[in-house]
C-alpha cells in the first residue's frame, strides 16, 4: 500500500506524543511566588509561633497570604503574585527582626507524580518576571595591576629572607623595579628572584649611581591573568548572586570583559548595586615599629580621624578566607567571626608567633571610580578614573598566636558587618567592576507582558486554524491537529532543556506556528498539483508528501541555521528568539511530515481512489 504506515511508525508518534504531553503539562501548574524563611542562629527554630507572628504582620498590612508551611529550620510563606511577594518581603523581615533571614524565592506546585519524573515549568525570563538587568565591565588591567602588588610585597620578603640589601620597591604601568646600591646586590636579587619567579621577564638597568632591576609579565602570561580575573569575578558575582537568595539568577560573560547580571523578582537596585559591585577586600597588616621607614599612614573608617603607620607588608587578604558569618560580641557590637583556609592559616601563625604584644590592623579596601565627561574632538566622551579608599576597621593588639579562626570588631552597624560577612563569603573580586547599564523591570510589568503574550499567541493560533479549516477543509484538520502537537511539544523540550521563555520567545513560538502549517501548506498544493494532472488520491497523496519533502527540508536547514548564528552571536532577548525559534524547527519538521502524514494515512489510507476534501 502506498499510504500506510508500519507499526513501529505508529507507535513511535505515540510515544513521543505521550512524553510531549507529561512534559508539557507542568507548565499548566506555575511556580508560586514566596518568601523562604531561615535563621541565622543553630539555636534559634522557626514554629508556630513565629509563622503566626508574620501572618499577622501580612493580615495588618493587607498583603493577600496564599499559604505557609514551616519545619524546625525555615518556614514558605506563598502569594498570589509577585507583587504581594515583594511588599511582604520588608512587612515579614521588620516584624520577625534580625535573628531571621527572608529571602525570595519560587515554590513549585507541579503534582508530585510529574516532579517524580523530572517534569517542571519552563523558566520565565526576567521580562516576563520582572527583576534587575545589569551590565558591567571588568577593569582587566587593574588585575594586573594588583597583582603585581602582590608580587612586590612577596619580593622583599624574600629579599629580606636572602639578607640581600635593597634600598626601595616600586611598580609603575606594569613594571616591577627593584633599586640597589651594590651591582653585586642586583647580580645576586636577580638570580633568587628569577629560581622563586620564571614567568617574569627580567632586565637591568644603572641610572645616577644606583643599578635597578626590572620585572614584567610577558604578554602571553598578561592575557593569561586577564583572563583569570574575568573568570574569577564570574565565580564570586555568582556566589554573591546566590547568597542574596535569588531563585533562577542569571550571571553569564558577554563578550571579552562584560557580564551580564539578571536577578528575577529583585526591585531593590541598591541593595543589589552595593552587594555585587562591591569590590572590597581585606588586608590583615602589623603596625610599623616606631624605627620603620617603608610604612603606609592610614586613617580609621569611623571618621574620628584618628590615624595608624602599617607595615606595608601583608599578613593574608581577604583572598585567604573560607568561612565568615556575622555576629555580636560580650558587648553587644557588632563583629564577624573568619575561618581561614589552611594557608592563610598557617601565615597567620606564623606571623603572629613572633609578634605576640605588638598591633595588628585590618584594613578595608574598596574599589571604585570617578566619572567625568570630556570634550574630544567635537565629542563628548566619558572617562571613568578608578582609584581605592583604605581605612582601618580595627586595631588590636595580639594577646596570643592566631590560628584558621578569630573575629574582627570596630564595625559601625549590623548591616555592614552581615555584608562584609556575605562578601567574604563569596570571595573578592580579582578586578573591580563598573555598572556600564542597569534596568528594572516591575512584576506588573511582566504579567501584563506575559498576559499580553499569551493573548498574542491565542490570536495568531486562532487565524492560523481557521484559515487552514477554511481552505484545506478535511486536510485542514490534519494540519491543525499537527500544530496543537507541535505546540506540545516544543513546550515540552524548552521545560526539559532548561531554557528559558522571555517575550521575544513567545514571538519566537508565533511565528513557529506559522512555519508549522506552511510545510503543511507545501504538501497539500503539491497534493492538488498531482490531482489536477489526473493522478489517482492515493499516488497524489504519495507524491505530494514525497515530493514536497525536499524543498521544506532545505527551507528548514536554513533558517535553523540562521537561528544557531542569532542564538551564538546574540544577547538577551535575541537568544530568547533563537531558543524557541530553533526548537520550534525541529518539532515542525517531525509534526509537518510525520505526524500529518500519519493522520492521512489511518483515514485514507485503507481507502481505495476517491474524491479528497483538499
């Protein structure tokens, strides 16, 4: 038979119309959005009491509560839209206080069954959520600025160590120098320095009686560092992002130094512009003897003026911290307990053995830039113009020897101890950051947008259905059932791939539907080419999809082409179109050929000639 089908083709259309349809349906069941409550103390438990305590908070300020539920260590308060989720987020944190911490977050309501096979919504995208978008740009010659910094420091420590004389260490635009009195000094510095640091390029020079030695990355290695730091900060920016709570965060590298922030459901931008632009670290330094020449004047952070000479010599950074977390001293100050990993805790040690009675002094270290716009020619030009603020948190004298764990105090308020706690915690930036574009995005905004979406989708598979009624009558209705599947379908995979649905997806999957039925339309005038010509239905049916199956396999290929470049090339809401786009091809192509061709086989295909409804 010419039109007909064999079993294992029958079958695999069902299985795949079944696993369609189980993957497709979580997303008739939305994350509900919530607030996630914890505490910071092991001590201190959530129970009743305290989920009373914040109802009766919402029920005061009129904020809708859908549900809540709590066990011994966090509590889920669910609302009826994202809208009553972020009034409530300040309502819940003032009323139960600083022991608990309120977070945002997305609760599934997919039915268990559905979840126990992997099921789940497809992700909403930050214009369908609404939330935070920034871009920042990471200053990469600054990474390697501070690391010769670094470096500098562990020379003359190890030049002190070799007993070799030096009268001075200086980096300028990237280059190390090392002054000397002696040539035989240099010969010497250069030989330890060149055994403890081969990825340095080393030159020497004599000027006015004195012979310097130079150092300097090559650059291969400059790259190299550049290249560490943007992947760094792309670390700690999502440790950061995490530790604020966020559910479904996005933090991703465009280009060579850029990346991009999306923080759903997040409205406070200053909070989020001061937890990850922070570029702040710490350096741990002992007060400069009273005999000391190479120190550094710093003042205190809490504006008394009060000033202390440091040794210019780190003990460890903020780059040695595994653990931080912030609490109150015997004096109810506040104060942030440090775990150090093991080598910063062995140089801690190590110093502090032999310095026990002297001052030690934490100083806070905080990146940032100034803006100014200047005139180049005819032009108007932002320059930005980083500098550093250092000030000292605390100075206190060392009563025994330090190991992996002790505490800093001397902060002004609770807010800023918890944040330097959630920095350290995440890391240091390896360079600081500039918010080159920041947007905002209201969760009215992203109903009305995805209202407005649906809406759009139902008016354009509506026009599409009936056209293909009115035209293609019986066949019409192979083709509509044919895109109902394909919908499905493509829902289905953008649920099992993770991807994520913005506005532009949505008109990415309109217009699918269009490309769905015009391969539709291709068989179907090809089919009544065939009959016009005096073929019999069933050879017109045969040759219509047979030969029609070409040209919409290349027009396919290239448009699935065209949408790989858009989603490779693109950013945002261009690779948002991609992702439906490119899944809408391949699920048009199996529903347009087989899925359709199946259905007019089982009806005509047992039939012998006779008239079509084409």
């Amino acid at each position: 038979m010419l039109n007909k089908y064999p079993l294992w083709k029958y079958l695999l259309i069902l299985f795949v119309l079944v696993m369609g349809v189980i993957y497709a349906l979580p997303n008739l069941y939305p994350d509900d959005p919530a607030l996630q409550l914890s505490t910071k103390k092991v001590t201190t438990t959530i129970d009743e009491r305290v989920l009373a305590k914040a109802e009766r908070a919402l029920s005061q300020a009129n904020i809708q509560l859908k549900s809540s539920s709590f066990t011994s260590n966090n509590a889920t308060l669910r609302f009826n839209s994202g809208i009553d989720q972020l009034a409530a987020k300040p309502v819940v944190a003032a009323a139960l206080g600083d022991d608990f911490v309120t977070a945002l977050n997305l609760v599934p309501t997919t039915p268990g069954w559905l979840q126990g096979l992997g099921a789940g919504p497809a992700k909403l995208g930050l214009d369908l959520r609404g939330g935070v978008h920034f871009l920042l740009e990471v200053d990469t010659p600054a990474a390697l600025s501070q690391r010769m910094d670094v470096v500098a420091s562990e020379m003359k420590s190890l030049l002190r160590q070799e007993r070799i004389r030096y009268r001075n260490v200086s980096v300028d635009e990237g280059i190390l120098a090392i002054r000397f009195l002696k040539a035989e000094d240099l010969e010497r510095a250069e030989t330890v320095l060149d055994d403890t640091y081969p990825d340095f390029l080393y030159g020497t020079r004599e000027e006015k009686g004195s012979y310097y030695l130079t150092a300097e990355y090559s650059e291969a290695e400059k790259k190299e560092i550049e290249a560490y730091a943007l992947e760094q900060n792309l670390t700690t920016l999502r440790n950061r992002v995490n530790e604020l709570g966020v559910a479904e965060p996005l933090v991703q590298r465009q280009g060579s130094n850029r990346i991009v922030v999306e923080l759903p459901g997040i409205q406070d931008t200053a909070q989020a512009k001061r937890i990850i632009g922070a570029t702040a670290n710490l350096e741990f330094r002992l007060e400069a003897l009273i005999d000391e020449n190479d120190v550094e004047v710093l003042s205190f952070r809490n504006g008394t003026g009060r000033t202390a000479r440091l040794e210019r010599d780190l003990i460890i950074t903020g780059n040695n911290v595994s653990d931080a977390n912030s609490s109150f001293d015997e004096n109810g100050m506040p104060q942030v307990n440090i775990s150090l990993d093991s080598q910063g805790g062995n140089q801690m040690t190590k110093v502090t053995r032999t310095s026990v009675g002297r001052s030690m002094a934490v100083v806070f270290i905080e990146h940032k830039s100034r803006t100014r716009f200047v005139e180049k020619n005819g032009k108007v030009e932002e320059v930005r113009q980083p500098y550093s603020e250092r000030g000292i948190i605390s100075l206190a004298t060392i009563q025994t020897t330090l190991g992996n764990a002790f505490r800093i105090t001397g902060l002004d308020s609770p807010r800023e101890s918890s944040e330097l706690a959630l920095l350290l915690r995440a890391g240091a930036l390896a360079a600081p950051i500039y918010f080159v574009e920041e947007r905002t995005i209201g969760p009215s905004l992203g109903e009305e947008n995805i209202r407005l979406g649906v809406v759009s989708a139902q008016i354009g598979l509506f026009v599409v259905m009936l056209f293909m009624l009115v035209y293609y009558r019986v066949f019409g209705i192979f083709a509509n059932l044919s895109l109902i599947v394909n919908i499905v379908l493509l829902m289905a995979f953008m649920s099992l791939l993770g991807a994520t649905l913005t506005l532009p997806g949505i008109a990415g999957i309109v217009l699918t539907m269009g490309m769905a039925v015009d391969a539709n339309v291709l068989i179907f005038s090809r089919i009544k080419e065939e009959l016009a010509a005096g073929l019999p239905s069933q050879q017109a049916i045969h040759s219509g999809f047979n030969r029609a199956f070409t040209t919409i396999l290349d027009a396919n290929i290239t448009t699935l082409l065209v949408a790989i470049i858009l989603f490779a090339v693109g950013t945002g809401s261009v690779k948002g179109f991609a992702v439906t786009l490119s899944i809408g091809i391949i699920t048009s192509m199996f529903t347009a050929i087989l899925v359709t061709r199946a259905q007019v086989n089982l009806v005509y295909g047992s039939k012998k000639n006779g008239r079509l409804f084409i």
